[in-house]
C-alpha cells in the first residue's frame, strides 16, 4: 500500500511538472520498511548531518 500511495504522490507531482521530490524518514529498525520502499520506487539517500541540542 505504501508504494502505490507514494507512486500516486510522485506521479502527481510529475503531472504538475515538479522536478524533485523528497521524503525523510527515521534511520532507526522501526523505519526501515519505509526505506525499503522509497529505495524501490527509486530514492536515493542523501548523507546530510541534522544537528540539534536542547536547551
């Protein structure tokens, strides 16, 4: 169901001429079923550093 839900967002945004898209998901266990689909439909993973600090 993911991957249809996703595909149907992508091709939307293909019709409406948009270039790029993003999704952003957890790199913990839990998420990996996430990864797993965005990879198939083509993703790629962006090393990028997220830094935060509570105050």
């Amino acid at each position: 169901m993911g991957s249809t839900l996703t595909q149907f967002a992508l091709d939307w945004m293909k019709g409406a001429r948009m270039s790029i898209a993003m999704v952003e998901t957890g790199g913990d266990p839990g998420h990996a079923p996430a990864r797993r689909t965005y990879e198939k439909l083509g993703f790629r993973l962006l090393p990028i550093a997220q830094y935060f600090k509570k105050l």
